[in-house]
C-alpha cells in the first residue's frame, strides 16, 4: 500500500512536532519577499534593513562561497549571487537574487528532492548575461535524506 498523502501543516519537521520548521508560501508571497530583499518596496527603510543585515556574509567558507545570517553568498565568473534553497518531503524551492543587476527568481516545485538551486542559479546567470557555470556551493544534495 502507498505512503499516504499529507496536507501542509501535517507532515512533521526534523523534531517530528507537526508543523515544525515548515513554512508554505505562494509565489506571491515569495515574489514579494524577493521584492523586499532586493529593496524594491517603497516606504520599508526599516525592513529593507533588518534583510540586507541577514544577508551579510559572516562565515568563509571559500573565497566563492560565504554564509550569512539567512543566506548563502555565491560567486562565479562576474556574477555575486544572494539566494537561500530549501523543501520539504513534498517541495523544493529556491529564491535568488543578483544584488548588482537587480535581478531575482523564485523556483517552486511541487515534489521533494528536485535540482531547485541549480536551475535557479542557471536563470540568474542566463538573465546577467554572465557566461561563467554557476556555482554549485551551498546547493542541496537531492539524492541525501
């Protein structure tokens, strides 16, 4: 017999509490979050704040990758990525953005264990024009549980 399927806020978090760690979004929701940590919603000085000092690289982990508060900072070729992935069982997702280009992508999939950063990274790149391979730091392994 199959697994049964769950319904969001049903399946449990890496503590096993439902609803634990796990965020559903629109990519409404998403695409305004982006706005906002792009700097693109008028009259939100002081948001715009709190999310620029979160995604301030404060880890090296290479001279290509670094961590920050909420976001990974990924170069390559002349391209500066800020993005952040994630999933569930059930979804894998990507939001990025080129700070210097103002350019940003939101990436929803609805199955688990998808190449989510991947084809993100490869659309920001596409869009700067930026002929270098996207960076693979930081990226998700799909085929680890």
């Amino acid at each position: 017999m199959g697994k049964p399927i769950s319904r969001p806020g049903e399946e449990s978090g890496t503590f096993k509490w439902p609803g634990a760690g796990q965020i559903y979004s629109s990519s409404r929701d998403m695409a305004t979050f982006l706005a906002a940590n792009m700097g693109e919603l008028p009259d939100r000085r002081p948001m715009e704040s709190a999310m620029a000092l979160a995604q301030q690289p404060v880890f090296t982990v290479n001279p290509h990758f670094k961590q920050g508060l909420a976001w990974q900072d990924v170069s390559a070729g002349n391209l500066t990525i800020v993005d952040k992935n994630g999933g569930l069982p059930n979804t894998s997702t990507y939001i990025g953005f080129a700070p210097q280009q103002k350019l940003g992508v939101v990436i929803l999939v609805n199955r688990g264990k998808q190449r989510a950063t991947g084809i993100g990274r490869q659309i920001l790149h596409a869009l700067a024009q930026d002929q270098s391979k996207p960076s693979t730091e930081g990226e998700a392994d799909p085929d680890s549980d």
